[in-house]
C-alpha cells in the first residue's frame, strides 16, 4: 500500500542490481514492467513498474531521494513518488 511508505528497512533484505539501485519490496513480482508497449498508455508505453504486493507491504526506496508524495494516484493507482 503505497499510504504506508516508509524510508526503514524493515529487516527484509532486497536483492541488489548491477545499476546500483534495489527492489522496492522483498518477494514482490513485476505485474506490468517499465517501457510494455501498448495503447492503453498515452505515451504507447508504460512509464513505471508494477509490483504485485498484498495490501500493507512494506517498501523502501530503490535509492537516494526524497518521497514526495505517496497514495492514490487515479488511473496510475497507488504509487509513490
């Protein structure tokens, strides 16, 4: 639930990647992945990643930043900016 974002790591550990940054969610599955095309998406593409996650999962930032926001988002759903 993106109303729950937290910058604590909870105990779970994220795997790493070779650009550095790390999965938002421990055991999450990519629903729908960055850059899917498709005309459902005004740009022809998906701008974001989905992850598939029950309700209440934690989540913590893939890198250095700042939330700014975090919540419904309308047709984007609950995201976290």
């Amino acid at each position: 639930d993106a109303g729950k974002a937290s910058s604590s790591d909870s105990g779970s550990q994220s795997t790493g990647t070779t650009s550095g940054y790390t999965s938002p969610v421990a055991g999450g599955t990519v629903g729908t992945p960055y850059h899917q095309s498709g005309s459902m998406w005004s740009s022809g593409y998906h701008t974001g990643t989905d992850f598939v996650v029950p309700t209440g999962t934690s989540l913590k930032a893939v890198g250095a930043g700042t939330v700014v926001s975090a919540g419904w988002g309308g047709a984007y759903g609950n995201q976290v900016v």
